[in-house]
C-alpha cells in the first residue's frame, strides 16, 4: 500500500512533536499507518478507515471515533483506549490487546463492559 498525502502529513506531525489529531475525517479512502510509530496518539472523535497493521499504538487513545473497517492486525495496542469507539469489522488478528480499554464500545449491536475484548 502506498502512502497517501494525508497520511504522510500526519506522521510527520507526529515525527515532529505532534500527539493530538482529534475530530478528523480519515473515511473516504483507505489511509495506510501500517509499521508506524504511533504511541501516544490521540484520535478521539475521529472518522477513520485505515490500516495500523504491525504499528505501534501503545497508550493510544480512539475514544468516541469510528475504527470500524479499520485493520488493527499485528498492532501493539497495549494500553490502548477505544472508550465509545465504533468497531464494527475492524480487524485485531494477532494485536497485542494487553491493558486496552475496549469500555463500552460497540460492535455489530454489542456493546462491551469493562475489561471485555472484542473477538479477534
């Protein structure tokens, strides 16, 4: 997958300091953050379709965003807080899921309590 200009914008605002990217709206192509370094990030409320495969994303923070076709597959999501998120069909094969908060995010009409993981 190639690198779109909006991706390659965010992780050098990223490289350069910048941590918080709320309120986006990342869902009308498929943004590729795969093998990325992005612990820490802050996407909250954001719109996203995107791909984290094997990123870094511990102590991130998706609270009330739409990850749902996202594909999260081989991420460190360790620390992670999907708090409200919207999941539905976003991918975690082979995530580490250890510590994230999945609290009260939602997936095909399901909503998880806490310390509940989706399936993956």
């Amino acid at each position: 997958m190639t690198r779109d200009s909006k991706s390659e914008n965010i992780l050098a605002r990223y490289a350069s300091g910048e941590r918080v990217f709320a309120n986006l709206d990342l869902d009308d192509s498929v943004y590729d953050f795969s093998d990325s370094d992005l612990r820490g990030v802050v996407f909250t409320g954001s719109f996203l379709l995107a791909s984290f495969r094997n990123a870094n994303l511990e102590g991130a923070d998706f609270s009330y965003s739409n990850v749902k076709t996202c594909d999260f597959s081989g991420a460190k999501l360790a620390s992670v807080t999907f708090y409200c998120a919207a999941i539905d069909a976003a991918l975690f094969d082979g995530a580490d899921l250890a510590g994230a908060n999945f609290e009260e995010a939602s997936f095909f009409g399901i909503v998880l309590g806490k310390g509940e993981l989706p399936s993956h």
